[in-house]
C-alpha cells in the first residue's frame, strides 16, 4: 500500500506516465519495489531451484571455455541479476573443488542493485577467498565470462499496440487506468531499427533496457563470451497474431496474471526476452552470435550427461529420483527445456 500511494502522488503531479516508469517504480523502487524486499524468488521457480545439476553444467562450461582460451590468465564470471546468489555459489563451489588453477586465478562478480540481495550474496562471498564480489554495475573490464539467467525478461518494458497501421503507446494514469498516445519518435525508430513490427490489433514489449544493458556488455567486455539463458524469441514470433496480448505477465504466489496494478510491489512483472534485440545490438559491439537454442539442446550439448553420471556416483537412491526428475524438468521439450533458450554470443 505504501508503494501504491507513493506511485500515485507521483501520477497526481505527471498526469500521466510511461508504463516502463511504473513497471520500474512497482519491481525497483529501493525501499517497496519487489525485487528490493524479496532476496529470494517467491513467487516463480527458476533453473536454479529445480536442482543443483542446473549450476554444475553452467560450471563445467565456463571452466571449458575459460581454459580453452585464457590458459594462465585472470579471468571473470560476471553474473547479471544474480538475486540472493544461489547460483554464483553453486558455480564457485563446483569450480573450488574441480579446477583448483582456475579458482586461484578467477573472479566472480555479481551484478545486483538491490540491498537485501547484494546483502546475501556477500554473506555467500566469506567461503570464497576474495573470489565474489557484488556490485551494482558491470566492470569497466572483462575479459571471460558474462552471462544471466532470467534476468532480461524482467527488465522494464514499455507496451504499444498497433491500431489501425499505427503504433499507439500505453501509459498509466492516477486511477491506474490505461491510456493509449501515439507512440513517441523512439519508439517508432526502435521499431525501424529492429525491422519487425506488431501484428494489427496486437499489443507488443518495447524492451529499451535489453538494448541498454547489450551497450553496456559489448562495450565491457574485451574477450570472451555472453551467455544468455531466459524464455523467449525472436521478435518475428514474440510479434505473431498468435500473441495479441504481447507477453507481459505478472507472477504472484506462483500463479500468473496480467493485473498489473494490483498487489503493486509484492508480485513480480516480466516478458519474454526478445532474442532479436540482443542479437543485434551485440553485432554492433563486436558480438559475433555463435548459437540460438533450446536449454534443451544447450544442457544436452555441454557436459549434462558428465554431470549426471557425476552425481548419480555420490547420491543415494531418494536423491537420484530426485535428480530424475529435476532432468525431465530442465531438458524436456514440454518444460524449461523447450520453454527457456539459451543465446550464446563470442568476442574474440
């Protein structure tokens, strides 16, 4: 309720405002945002959740990668919105134990804005030896690794539709009422710089921060790989008469819905990754895309089954039906195995 007033004084004195600009305030705002007063993820399962196994490929990957092409150099793992740290944990516990030359010469750098999150992760970080760090933004510098899971689809969006041939913009008013305006110059040039449009009479996400944050990686990072693992498309299909409503959606208490002026700060807001736009904002910065796949074929393709034989060995029978299940989850075509894809994208 705090939240919902602060955001409405806000609208008596604007009028109207943008609806990336209450998405922002409703996930973000520092004291009453979601993401600011959930160190965990409540109200949605991710990856990370289903099993460890999850964490291990990432950390049988990234080791390969890193010693294939940086042999006895300092390298880093930057992870973006990596929430309480569960994963950066995993991933610097299997490297700790399995690749002690490359432990020594690594850093992990978690990117987080949100106190209670960043607060967690450096509780994680005291096991590590100096090895985790937390921030709020991405170092000037990479040379390795920089990679997210599910951290593109909940990035600020602003919603259009097209009516009649011509975009019309959804903004937000004091009654929490939707009004439509004709879309802004921006956002008519981020439309004609992507070269995909909305169907008529279906709504679609502008993701400005995606685009934002591909600048900002294909001008850190020197040499090295992006990895990104979301559910998702490419903006041909996300565009399709197949989704009139666009893709935003709201997750509270793990059920969805597309009230998003109801339990204002205390349920989260996404929308499918558009592939398209990282794609081609990371050609500009000298990001050469080298595969666009299910989490299905990428798993199955970078050490899954190493892993598993792996943890089949230590575990009892209760814990490797567990883990039989947490497979059918990751890889099955009707699960995050179909549903998530993983963009993998190389600067040499």
């Amino acid at each position: 309720m705090k939240l919902e007033n602060f955001i409405r004084g806000i609208l008596r004195k604007k009028g109207l405002i943008p609806f990336s600009a209450f998405m922002s305030l409703a996930l973000y705002h520092e004291k009453w945002g979601y993401y600011s007063k959930n160190p965990g993820t409540e109200d949605y399962y991710t990856n990370v959740d289903v099993h460890p196994i999850f964490s291990e490929i990432l950390a049988r990957f990234f080791a390969e990668t890193l010693k294939k092409n940086f042999a006895g150099e300092s390298v880093s793992i930057v992870e973006l919105g990596p929430g309480p740290g569960k994963l950066a944990g995993n991933i610097l516990s299997w490297i700790e134990q399995n690749e002690t030359e490359l432990f020594q010469r690594l850093k992990y750098v978690a990117v987080e804005k949100s106190a209670a999150r960043k607060s967690a992760i450096l509780e994680k970080a005291k096991k590590f030896q100096g090895r985790l760090t937390a921030q709020n933004n991405l170092p000037a510098s990479v040379t390795g690794v920089i990679f997210s899971n599910e951290f593109f689809d909940a990035l600020p969006f602003e919603r259009v539709r097209m009516k009649g041939g011509k975009l019309k913009e959804i903004w937000v008013d004091e009654n929490f009422s939707e009004v439509e305006q004709d879309a802004r110059e921006p956002i008519l040039k981020f439309f004609e710089w992507l070269g995909e449009y909305p169907q008529e009479g279906c709504e679609a996400e502008v993701p400005w921060s995606s685009k934002e944050w591909m600048t900002k990686i294909g001008r850190c990072l020197r040499k090295g790989i992006v990895l990104t693992i979301d559910y998702g498309y490419e903006a041909r299909e996300l565009f399709s008469e197949l989704r009139p409503s666009g893709t935003a959606l709201c997750h509270f208490r793990h059920s969805t819905n597309r009230d998003f002026y109801q339990n204002i700060g205390e349920q989260d807001i996404t929308a499918h990754a558009n592939f398209s736009v990282l794609i081609k904002e990371g050609e500009k910065w000298g990001l050469s895309s080298e595969k666009l796949v299910s989490q299905s074929r990428f798993v199955l393709d970078h050490g899954f089954e190493d892993a598993v034989r792996s943890l089949e060995q230590t575990q009892d029978i209760k814990m490797r039906l567990k883990l039989s299940s947490a497979i059918k989850t990751l890889v099955h075509p009707e699960g995050m195995g179909g549903t998530f894809k993983a963009l993998l994208q190389k600067k040499a």
